[in-house]
C-alpha cells in the first residue's frame, strides 16, 4: 500500500505553549493583513478567564461552536458565507475538542472552495487549498490535531473532508488545557485513541509505520488509563502526546468495525463520536478480543458510565438505518475483514451488533 499524506507542519508542545499562540499568529498577520477568525469550543463560553488567554485583536472575530451535536456541512456553509461578507481571513484558530478543530479544519477549505461543504465529502474532492489553519486541542483522544479528515455529517452522510489540504498548518498541545475535562468526557474522547489504535493495528492495511505509532500510543493509555490516577499532572501529558500519535497510526492504516458503527450511531440518532464509540467498542469482543476486555478493565478502574440497553428503544426502522450509513463504508470494512469483506459480512450481522448495545 503506497501513500504519500502530509503531515502537521508545525507543533509546539509543552505546559504554558497555548500563552505563545500570539507570537505564533504576528507572521501570519503581517503576511495576509486580514483577521484571524478564533473557533471556541462552547465548553469555554462563559469562561472569561480562559477567553481573556485567547489573542483576539481588534479586527478579529470569535465564534463559538456548539458541540452537543457533531459539525453539520450546514454548519460550515453558514459560516464560511457569514465570514466571507467581511473578506478573507488571513487565518483560522480552532480551540476546543474534535469537532471544534474539524471546524476550522472544513471551514479553512470552504473559503477557497465554491459551492455547498457536501459535494466534498470523500477522498481528494477539494480542488484549492485552504487558508492558513491551527488547531488548540482542550481535550485528548480524536487525533483530530493531526489528521487529514474534517468529519462532518451531511443531509445524506457522515463523511470527512479528506485530504492533504486538510491537514493543519499549526497545532498547539498544551496539557495544562485538558487537566479539567469532565470524567466521562476525557474518558470518553481518551477512548477514540485507544480504539484508533486498536482498529488502526488489527487490520488488512496495517505497516510498520502504523505499528509504530499505535504501539506507543496505545502504551500511554494504558498507563494512564490503568495505571495513574487522573489527577497526576502525567497523565494528561501523556494522553496529549498518544492522541496525537494515535491520530498518525491511523492516518496511515484505516478504522474498523467500532468506528463503522459509530458512523451509523452519529448519523442517525446522534450519538456523540466518542461515546458512540464506547458503546459500540463494548459489544465487540468477538472482533477485538482481549483488547475489549482492556476497554472494560478501564472503564472499571475510572468508574465510567458506559450506556447499555439502548437498544430495546430503537424500532426496527432506526436499526435498519443506521446499518445502511455502517455498511456503506466499505472502506472500513475492507480494512476490517479483508479484500473479500462481502463474504462474511451482511446487514443481519451490523444489525446483531447494534441489538447487543
């Protein structure tokens, strides 16, 4: 399998690194002499103290992103049309969790791209690259920071923008930004990470080079998952840096089952990506083996709640539906079970999966 992805083009790391984001930002103005458009994870909007961290200067703009439901490409087509009316930014700063950054992600193409976000959903369908585009994580696990997808969900599909323009110019990953995500949440969102990994390294598209950064990645969250507690200050360092890793893992092999029938969750009833993800991950242990019984390991030393019985309130009609959006990822499942996917998987069987949650 050959592939030839860009990569981040610049990372700064380190505790107090979101403070420099100012300095990071002045070659930027001066080179396009244009606003800077900030992205702010709702999370944050009624924080003043954080907000006042953030270097808005007097033409800038801040908009805030609502994240109880994953990005629409209704969604970044208001957007790109609203910010348009006051010309081209000279760059666009995402800050917040995975949806927050495949904002900017999408939005930083649709300034350069005519027409609506859905007719880019899929491989290599954006004809110009974007404006200049860094990504602030505040919570750890989507590999979002470095990966060539902005997902977004469409009227039709739940789909990424993908890409090399899509990957981001600038990332910065400040620790000191995850240390107060919500139990559930950092679980949750830690989990996508372990779960790319998993997915990324048991596969027909796994490499030495996806082996080498799933393994170290998924070393960290074992480590901080059933290891250290969560207030030692190591642990979001180190669930920082296996996001981040694990987002390359995956960039260079593919998802599986779990993320298949997420898609369908997301899609459908809404489902968060990460929680989604959880839930599914959880009645996998037919696929993923050992690797679920981590995952519930895990999910014990945290005392994490994970949904169960949903199930028994889906009608057939939701069942059905969110088969039709996991089984039209071949993608997925071609990594998943091989070039002859079709042979041992049908919709009765994604059906039986969804029965269990």
């Amino acid at each position: 399998m050959f592939r030839n992805f860009k990569s981040v083009e610049k990372t700064a790391y380190g505790r107090g690194s979101f403070d420099k984001l100012s300095d990071i930002l002045q070659p930027i103005r001066s080179e396009k002499q244009s606003y800077i458009l900030f992205c702010l994870d709702e999370y944050f909007a009624d924080n003043d103290s954080f907000k006042s961290r953030i270097p808005i200067q007097e033409n800038d703009f801040l908009e805030i992103i609502e994240v109880k439901e994953e990005p629409t490409t209704e969604l970044i087509d208001r957007l790109r049309d609203k910010y348009l009316e006051k010309g081209l930014p000279a760059g666009i700063v995402g800050i917040g969790g995975g949806s927050v950054m495949d904002v900017a992600k999408a939005l930083s193409l649709m300034f350069t791209n005519e027409g609506s976000s859905t007719q880019y959903q899929g491989l290599n369908l954006i004809k110009k690259p974007g404006i200049w585009a860094c990504g602030v994580p505040t919570i750890s696990g989507t590999g979002a920071e470095v990966s060539m997808t902005a997902v977004l969900t469409g009227p039709v599909k739940k789909l990424g923008l993908k890409c090399d323009w899509t990957v981001l110019n600038q990332i910065v990953l400040d620790p000191d930004l995850i240390a107060t995500v919500p139990d559930n949440q950092w679980f949750y969102t830690g989990m996508d990470c372990y779960i790319h990994c998993v997915e990324s390294m048991t596969g027909d598209f796994k490499n030495s080079f996806s082996e080498a950064y799933g393994f170290k990645a998924l070393e960290m969250c074992r480590e901080v998952f059933l290891e250290l507690d969560r207030t030692d200050p190591r642990s979001d360092e180190l669930l920082m840096v296996a996001s981040y890793m694990g987002g390359l893992s995956l960039t260079y092999s593919e998802v599986g089952v779990c993320h298949a029938l997420s898609y369908g969750m997301s899609k459908i009833l809404h489902t968060h990506h990460g929680i989604a993800n959880c839930i599914a991950f959880y009645h996998l242990e037919d696929v993923y083996g050992d690797y679920v019984q981590e995952f519930k390991s895990m999910i014990s030393k945290h005392n994490i709640d994970i949904p169960q019985g949903m199930s028994e309130s889906w009608d057939e009609a939701t069942i059905d539906a969110m088969t039709e959006v996991a089984y039209n990822l071949p993608h997925m499942w071609r990594h998943a079970f091989g070039e002859n996917w079709e042979s041992v998987l049908d919709r009765d069987r994604i059906k039986a999966w969804y029965r269990r949650m």
